[in-house]
C-alpha cells in the first residue's frame, strides 16, 4: 500500500473514506481543545462565580455577561447567564445568551432544556428558533434541528448564522452539497468570515476534498478573528494530509501537552490502520452513490459545539 500522501490516493471513492476519518478524528481532538479551554477546575470555579454572583447587581452581572461573552470566556459567560436566567427565566434574550454559552462549554443537554422551555414561551421568536436549532445540531439530531433553523431563515433569511448552522446540520444529513450552498450564502452575508470559512472547510474535507479544505482553512487561520476553532481544524486536515510537523504544531498551540501528544498518536495509529486502507480499497470497487442518497459511510457524525462543523 502506498503512504497516505500519493496522489493516487485522490480517487472519489478513497476521498470517501477519509470523510470517516475527518468525522471520527475531528470529534475526538476538537473535543479535546474543547475541554482544555475550560480547565479541569471548571465546576469548583463555575460555584465559586455562583456564589459571588449572588451578591452582584443585575446591571453589573449583565455587563458581565456580556464582557465574557465577548471575549470567547464561555465558562465564564455560562455562569454569568446563568444567574441572570436563574432570576427571569422568562427573558427569552437571556436564555439564548444561556444556551449558546452552555453550547459552547459543551453542556448540551442543559442547553436544550433551556431551549425547550423558551420555545414554549415563545414558539415564533426567530432567536429561540435559531438557537434552538443550533443546540440542535450540536446535540446531533440534524432531522429536528432542520426544521427549526428552516424556520428561522425564513424570518431572517440575512442572518449568516443560521445560513451557515443550516450548512452544519445538512453536513450531518450528509447533503453535502446543500450544504455549501448555505455556506456560500453565509460567506456572501458576511464576507471572508473565519467561522463560515471553518465550517465550509471542514465540509469540504468531510467530501476527500482535503486540498480546498486546506485553502479555506489556512484563509481563516489568517483572519485576525481566527481562533483555536480554525487552528483545530486545520492541524486535523494537515495530519490527514501526511503533514503531521506542521499539524502538531498547530495542535500545541491550544491544547495541553498531553492532549495534543494523544491526539497526534491517535491520528498516526489511526492512518496507519491496514483496515482503513482496506475500506477505501471497497469503496473503490464499489458503484458511486445515486444522486441525493447517503449511505452510512458518507453521513457525518455529530461534532462538538464549536468544533470541527459547528454551528455559531
């Protein structure tokens, strides 16, 4: 078998196989840059902000929340919301502001619940439909989140984030070219934007398309907005490229040591596995997919909030 960089590896067929690994590396080493933003002290700081919470004035929590949400302090965002939630639940502006924090921390669960309960009160709000949606996604049920976000593009239709979560959430139906065209879209809304370039990126590469998936990605990493999302995400595509210096490197630049070390050990081992290689080989013997069908080994699986596709 010849290495992963030969570029007779670029058939359709082999293209499709390394979908499977995008799908299944970006969620374990994106999960873990994740992870490693909010420290392994999260749940004694989130209490101990509880408690200093309480003594705080609504406007200064407020401005608080903000401040935290702002500058991407999503631990701290999530408590700050959270209190303001815990005192108007009913304030559907504070339980997106909730939700998307949760999101972001990777407590999907409790985002949807309090998505749930601002749906009830109100069930035609574009935000709690569009956030909705988005939790959706990122909890992995594509089929429900379509219709909530369909929705909201239809009340907002100039919204980039619901054009490019709709992108993230047909990726996971695997209706990969609908997909991009709500990329596009959201790009077109709101030009050269590294989230959208991101998701559009690792689209590509979740179709074999690894060379546009570097373009994009490299384009968002420029991006003064770039964060450790782009960062991620490339060092993924890299590796899946063969070039793991370049790839490692971008992985320290986030992660914890131990972390980065076990995702690239993960990437090698999972590259040099004969049955990998053995699944590109049946797909190649096999018939392409009719138009609009996606078998098993074509569908993305969910990807955390925020990493690999994800919606913003």
């Amino acid at each position: 078998m010849k290495p992963f960089t030969d570029r007779n590896m670029r058939s359709a067929a082999r293209q499709r196989g390394i979908a499977v690994a995008v799908t299944f590396y970006s969620a374990l080493a994106l999960a873990a840059c994740s992870s490693a933003g909010t420290g392994a002290g999260t749940e004694n700081g989130l209490n101990a902000r509880d408690a200093a919470q309480a003594r705080i004035d609504e406007p200064a929590l407020r401005e608080a929340a903000v401040e935290s949400t702002k500058t991407q302090d999503y631990v701290a965002a999530a408590a700050y919301w959270g209190a303001l939630y815990e005192r108007s639940p009913d304030d559907t502006g504070v339980a997106v502001h909730y939700s998307k924090a949760l999101r972001q921390i990777g407590s999907l669960e409790q985002s949807l619940t309090v998505m749930q309960r601002a749906q009830i009160k109100a069930p035609q709000n574009t935000d709690v439909l569009s956030e909705f949606g988005k939790a959706l996604t990122a909890s992995g049920r594509p089929d429900q989140a379509y219709v909530m976000l369909n929705e909201a593009a239809n009340a907002a239709p100039r919204d980039w984030t619901v054009q490019s979560a709709l992108g993230v959430t047909l990726d996971q139906m695997g209706r990969y070219d609908e997909a991009k065209s709500h990329y596009e879209k959201a790009l077109s809304l709101s030009p050269d934007n590294p989230s959208v370039l991101t998701n559009l990126g690792l689209s590509h590469a979740l179709t074999g398309d690894l060379d546009t998936a570097e373009r994009l990605l490299r384009r968002a990493v420029a991006d003064q907005k770039g964060d450790a999302y782009a960062r991620q995400n490339l060092a993924i595509v890299l590796g899946l490229k063969g070039n793991f210096d370049e790839a490692e490197r971008l992985a320290r630049a986030d992660l914890p040591p131990n972390v980065a070390d076990s995702n690239m050990a993960y990437l090698r081992a999972m590259l040099s596995q004969p049955a990998l290689w053995k699944q590109m080989e049946s797909l190649d013997s096999k018939p392409a997919s009719p138009a609009g069908s996606s078998p098993e080994t074509d569908r993305v699986s969910s990807l955390p909030p925020d990493t690999g596709v994800a919606p913003r």
